[in-house]
C-alpha cells in the first residue's frame, strides 16, 4: 500500500532553501575526480564517494558541454562546463558513460517508411548495420537539432541519428522530407 508523503512516519526529504537548490557547483579537474568501482562510474567529491551518472544539459545542441553529474538519488552534485575540462583517464570515463547514456547509430540510407494507425514503419541503413524501428506520431519524434541534424525517437526510447539530412541520398531524402 502506498504512504500518503504528509502522513507521519513517511520518508521526508530534508528541507533545502531556494538558495541551496539554485546555488550551481562547478566540478572541475580540480575539485573532482572520477573512477570506476563495480563497474559503475564513482565520483570523489568533498571528502565523499558517490556512484553517479551523467547527463547533457543540453542533449541535442551541446554534446560535451554542460554535463550535469547526478547521484543515485537524482540529486545533482554539481555540472561540467566542458569534458575538455578534464584529462587522461577521468576525461575517457566520462567520455564513454556519455556515449553508452547517448547511444544513437548514425543513419546513412532510409529504405523503406510505411505507415499505419499513427505509426510509421521504418528499415534503415546504420553504420552498425540495418536496423528498424517504429515511431509514433513522426512529426513530433523527428527533431532537428543545430544545422541540418535530425534525431529520431522511437517508440522503445531509441534515438537514432542523420548527422546531415541533406547529405543523404534522393531517395532517402524523399522518404524523410514528409516529416522535416
């Protein structure tokens, strides 16, 4: 049975003033370091040890920028300005998590699109291969991001990825032109 959160004897969050929840830390070089343990990616911090994870800011514009580390209990401890900001081992740990979070193969030919029921059907050439997958209303899970990328989301939280639209092929183009 689930607890009503106003009901005494239920988990509270400790309070925190406006000005801890908009005070913003800045993990740096410097202050902050990263290794793995157990296969999970650990932040040391101000004297303590947390498993985190990582997360663009800015998903679809700024890829290595504004890196928000959060910890187990999705509370940030504190953002990246820039992976660049790190170096050798730190700087690869954090690298790969952003690319296994971020997963997205690169499209390079569309094949085939067909609809149905709201849904659109599509098979596609990857650099990883063929792949298909479905999406639901396209025209709100085609997104263009800066220039002339286009991610799409599927319906199983897949993205994939056209780095160029317009450097695709006519025929790929044609098949994906509907949605843009």
């Amino acid at each position: 049975m689930e607890r009503n959160p106003m009901e005494k004897g239920a988990h509270k969050r400790p309070a925190r003033s406006l000005a801890d929840i908009s005070k913003t830390v800045y993990l740096t070089k410097d202050n902050a370091s990263f290794f793995m343990k157990n296969g999970f990616l650990h932040l040391r911090f101000e004297e303590r040890e947390e498993r985190v994870q990582v997360l663009r800011a800015f998903p679809f514009e700024l890829e290595w920028e504004f890196l928000s580390i959060l910890n187990e209990s999705e509370e940030e401890l504190g953002l990246i300005r820039n992976l660049d900001d790190f170096e050798g081992e730190a700087r690869e740990l954090l690298k790969a998590e952003i690319e296994r979070r971020y997963y997205s193969p690169i499209l390079t030919k569309i094949l085939k699109v067909k609809e149905k029921y709201g849904f659109s059907y599509w098979k596609a050439e990857s650099r990883e291969g063929e792949v298909e997958f479905t999406l639901r209303d396209a025209h709100r899970n085609i997104l263009r991001a800066e220039g002339n990328r286009v991610i799409l989301l599927d319906v199983n939280g897949n993205r994939f990825q056209i780095p160029d639209v317009t450097a695709l092929d006519r025929r790929s183009y044609q098949k994906i032109e509907l949605y843009l």
